[in-house]
C-alpha cells in the first residue's frame, strides 16, 4: 500500500523501536491511502514547538489538527519519544474515528492490566475493533515501547478494516511462492522418531522427499507461509494444484508438517492443519497410509471431516461441517476448483468414496 518502507532498500529493521514520529507518519499514509483528506498546517499556526525540526513533524501537527494525536505537554509532542502500546491504540481509535466521522464502540473490559491507564477506553476500543490484541487473554501491558514489525502488523489490520470498508482496494496479490528443495539436515532431526519412525524404510527415505515451502492465503484473508513433506514425484503436479487454491482464495487454515503435533495425526486434524507426509499405518489397519510416502494430502480436515459409515466424525469438530450441502469458506465440495485441479494430476478424493466420506482427503491412489 506504500505505508511502510524499510530501512534501506534490503532491511526492515522489525525488531528496531519506532518513535512517536514515525508512527505519526505511517498513520499518515494509512489514512491518506484511505482518501483522507488531513490538513497542511502552516509554521505559524503549529500546535507544538518541537516539530518543527523533526521529519515527521507535518505529520504530527496534521494528526493533532484533526484530534487524532495530542501532545505529551502544553506545546510538546515529543517526536523522537518512543511510542508505546497504549498510545498506539488511542491513535487507532483517533484514526478511524475521524475517517469514518462516527465514535467507535467501546468493548468489555478486555485487560486486567490497564486499570487507571490513560489509553484504557481507547485499549478496550480498538481491541472490540480488532485493531489490536493482547499478549495474552488479560494482559496488554499498555506502557511497552512497540517494535517496527509490531506496528506494521497492527496497521495491516487497519488496513484490511479500510479494504472491507470499500475506502481502498487490495493491492495487486503477490506472485504465488512455491519452493521445493532435498530435505535439509535440521528438518530431517526434526522428523526422526516424529513423522518418520523405525520401519518407515520399508516404503520410504528422506532422499525419495521434498520439503516445500509455498504461500497460501488464511481465513483472515492474509498471506502465510506454509511448510509441505511430499514424495519428488508428486513436487510438480502438486504446485498446480496449490497455485490454483491461491489464485482461487481459497482459504487454508495453516500448512505446517506434522511434527509440529508430534506426528499425531489427530492433532494435526484438530488444529485444521492441512498436511502431507506422515510415516504412519492407516487406523486400525497393519497397511501404511500413503501420507507415508509423501503422496496425499488432508485439506482443512475440520472444515472437511472424515465421517465413517456408521456416521462417527473426525476430527469432531467436524461435526459442523458434515452437511455438504451449507457450502463455506474452506469446504471442498464435488465441482469445485480444488477437487478439479487434484482431478487434473490423477488424484482421487475421498469425498467420493462409497461407504465412509474423507473430504479432506487426496491422494495419488485415491485411497
């Protein structure tokens, strides 16, 4: 959107402190993307004397004209004064009060912590507003100085209120990302005993997998990064198939390998996570699943449950989802682009299956 920019032209700096000026500007810009029309303030008619001097002091002074910012004295703002949490939030709340031209609702008592705070009202109101979050469930620790990456975070959100708003349009989506590689030494430390046990050679090696890593949009209608295990000779069929998901949005909880859960497949379903390789026996069989050689994937499984013949659903909150009918977001149903594109490489899916339903579920051998 051009409200961030780095350090230089190769560094970020997220982890570096941002001041009240800086956060000034990128607010600024925020909202100017959002077609506000903020005010030029002239030398003589500036509310404070420390702007004058300062990079962002325009920004400051158009800020506080329009009630968004105030000063930390009578005629100080304090530029170079780090930002913290609290104050961030009061100038959220300050921002899109005066865009939208209404107040916001103020939530519940989010925080325990923020008792007696100067910022508590605008916390509880920007957090209702889901501009901003906690560091737990009951602690936002409003006096903290926010980093760079913190912030763009927070303005991320506000930006996506403006795009859901109608008052600024998604800039052009990335290229989709897919990046497959051997499997390095530390991941392959990381699955020994995990995804890949003693006895998994009998049908598999590290050497016979690929480790991908490859973009996919959430269900917060954001970009992640998302890590694959698949068999070499699946690599290339399978990057269609995600490149179609993307440039569908199609929306996919997360894609992390199964250590992540220990390897446990019920876990891993659980937490909506869509995965690959998992050296591991079909339930309730001796016959190894074909997750164990890289060659099937389980898509959303919350959103699509496997439910068995005598109608017993996993994972159970699955449950939700076991009328094909009530189609939504993240759901694969007969027709559409995801189960097309799996058909297009030769993949079956188990939502075809005669007497148990595994709509999560492709593979290369359809079963």
């Amino acid at each position: 959107y051009g409200v961030a920019s780095g350090r230089s032209e190769t560094r970020f700096d997220p982890g570096g402190q941002l001041t009240r000026g800086e956060s000034a500007t990128l607010l600024v810009r925020a909202l100017e993307a959002a077609g506000a029309d903020l005010p030029d303030v002239a030398d003589d008619e500036r509310a404070f004397d420390d702007t004058a001097t300062s990079a962002h002091g325009d920004a400051l002074e158009s800020l506080a004209a329009v009630g968004v910012i105030q000063g930390t004295g009578e005629r100080t703002v304090s530029p170079s004064g780090r930002l913290s949490r609290g104050q961030l939030a009061s100038f959220l709340v300050g921002a899109v009060e005066y865009l939208e031209e209404r107040a916001l609702p103020r939530g519940p008592d989010a925080f325990a912590d923020d008792d007696g705070s100067a910022h508590e009202a605008s916390i509880d109101t920007a957090a209702n507003a889901d501009l901003v979050a906690g560091v737990s469930a009951t602690a936002f620790r409003h006096w903290e100085p926010l980093q760079r990456g913190q912030v763009a975070t927070i303005l991320a959100r506000l930006l996506d209120r403006f795009v859901r708003d109608g008052r600024l349009e998604r800039p052009a989506t990335p290229t989709f990302r897919w990046e497959a590689g051997t499997i390095p030494a530390a991941v392959r430390s990381e699955m020994a005993g995990v995804s890949m046990h003693p006895g998994c050679d009998e049908v598999i090696t590290y050497d016979d997998l690929r480790l991908v890593v490859l973009t996919h949009r959430g269900f917060d209608d954001r970009l992640h990064r998302g890590e694959l295990v698949v068999h070499r000779d699946a690599v290339t069929g399978l990057r269609s198939v995600f490149a179609t998901m993307y440039a569908q949005d199609f929306p996919l909880q997360s894609i992390h390998r199964v250590d992540r859960y220990g390897g446990s497949d019920d876990r891993s379903m659980a937490a909506n996570n869509t995965s690959a390789f998992n050296c591991r026996r079909v339930a309730g069989t001796t016959r190894w699943s074909e997750h164990s050689t890289g060659r099937a994937i389980d898509v959303n499984p919350v959103h699509n449950p496997y439910v068995s013949s005598s109608g017993s659903v996993s994972p159970p909150a699955g449950r939700d989802y076991t009328d094909r009918g009530d189609v939504r977001p993240g759901m694969v149903v007969e027709g559409d682009a995801v189960v097309d594109a799996f058909d297009a490489i030769g993949w079956g899916w188990g939502g075809r299956w005669t007497n148990s339903k595994d709509y999560q579920h492709f593979s290369a051998s359809g079963r």
